[in-house]
C-alpha cells in the first residue's frame, strides 16, 4: 500500500486549476509519466502553483496545521 497523489497546478489570482492522478509517487512520477510531463507543459506556458497532494493530508486532522491560504487552496482543488 501507498498514499495516492494527486498533481495540481493552479493559479490563484486567475482562479483556474488542472488536477492529474498521479498514483503512488515513488512508482509512477518519473520525468515521462502522463502527470509529470502535464505539469511540465503547464509550466512552460506560465508559472503556476504546483501541488502534488496526498490523501493523507486529511488523515489525523493534518488540515488543522496549515495555515498558508495558497496550500489550501491547492488542496481545495
């Protein structure tokens, strides 16, 4: 078993987001996976916020320790 992320990059300021499954990091995010090189296109195009974002962040009341309003927006995706 492993913790299943999601990749995000987002944009705050112009309120536009695309999330990516991204399966468990350490076996699927290398540099020509789908979710890795979708992140890297997006990122040639524009300088986003990127977030690769685990379903464990919910576990335990984790939320409850980030106070960055631009982390939680990226969760929010």
């Amino acid at each position: 078993m492993g913790q299943i992320y999601i990749a995000t990059a987002y944009d705050i300021t112009e309120m536009n987001c695309c999330t990516i499954y991204a399966d468990k990091f350490h076996a699927n995010c290398y540099t020509y996976s789908g979710a890795v090189a979708s992140i890297h296109y997006l990122l040639r195009q524009k300088p986003y916020n990127v977030m690769w974002g685990g379903q464990h962040v919910v576990i335990d009341d984790n939320l409850a320790h980030i106070a960055c309003e631009c982390v939680l927006l990226g969760l929010s995706t």
